[in-house]
C-alpha cells in the first residue's frame, strides 16, 4: 500500500468513528480536556514547524495541514480513549500512555517515514518520546484539575485495582 493520502484518511476514519461508542457522559466530561491538548499540540507543532523538529509531507486533503489531521484525527480520539479508560489511576495511565507512544514512535514511524507522511528532521526518537510524555502528563493533571475545582469534586478511591468515584462529602462522614 502506497498511497499515503488512503492511509490516512482510513486511520482517521476508524479514530473519529470509534467516537460513536463512547458515552455522552464521558464526552462531556473529558471533552474539555481533550480540546485544551489539541490546542496544545497546535501550538507545539508551530513551534515544531519553525525550529524544524519534525515534518508531515501528506494529509487527508491539500486544504488540510498535516498536523491538524494527526491532532484532531488521530490524537483527539485517541485522547478521549484514554482519559476514559485510565483516568483515576495515574500509575496505568503512565503505563498505557507510554506503551502508546513507544509503539507509535518505533514500529509506526518508521512506517509513516517510509510512506512518505511524517518524519522526524531535527530531534530524535527519545526526544519526540519526551515530547509526548509531557503532552500526556499535561493531558492528565488538566482532567484533574478540571474535575477537582470545577464542582465535579470526586475523589477516586482504588480498590483491589479497581477505581471507584466517590463524593467528597461522602467520605468525610
């Protein structure tokens, strides 16, 4: 397969698609946070733009940078997907997210520069790693903090590794 433009237009297809099976609830409830990383990697890929850190040759269609179609196609869902089956337990969420970034960053980049879609220029693996380290880790403590002052005060509560929400005011009873 070498057409890079079908590549990603039935990646992000099977990305924004898998949002039909998530919840109302969850959508409005991490649906902020996902928007707030989105915007995030806008500005890290202008900043990666200019200094050449890394750079995207294909995108979905040629009115469409490549970068809006990684972040909205592919990193929102994948955000959304995240948050809603880790957040609550910061240890599996470091877990998982790590695992995601280094099967995108090994086997995956080396297929996307083949292809011809993505390549990184300027940095390298590890760098990128960390890049995407911290954007998760921001992802994560903007969820919590998100929940914690805006009235949705939950303490989460793991019990023989499963979370479980609780009210605040439950507890203190």
């Amino acid at each position: 397969m070498k057409n890079p433009r079908l590549i990603l237009i039935v990646t992000v297809s099977i990305n924004l698609l898998s949002l039909i099976f998530f919840g109302r609830r969850d959508l409005k409830r991490y649906l902020p946070a996902a928007i707030f990383i989105s915007i995030v990697s806008t500005l890290l890929n202008k900043v990666a733009k200019k200094r050449v850190w890394w750079w995207f040759y294909k995108s979905v269609h040629p009115k469409i940078k490549g970068e809006d179609t990684w972040i909205w196609g592919l990193f929102f869902p994948i955000a959304l997907w995240m948050l809603k089956s880790t957040y609550g337990n910061i240890r599996s969420f470091l877990i998982y997210d790590s695992i995601l970034h280094i099967l995108f960053i090994f086997p995956t980049l080396t297929f996307l520069k083949k292809v011809g879609i993505f390549s990184l220029v300027r940095i390298n693996k590890l760098q990128y790693f960390l890049i995407l380290s911290f954007r998760g880790i921001l992802l994560y403590y903007f969820q919590f903090i998100k929940e914690y002052i805006g009235g949705n005060k939950k303490y989460v509560v793991s019990v023989n590794g499963k979370s479980q929400d609780r009210q605040v005011e439950n507890l203190r009873s």
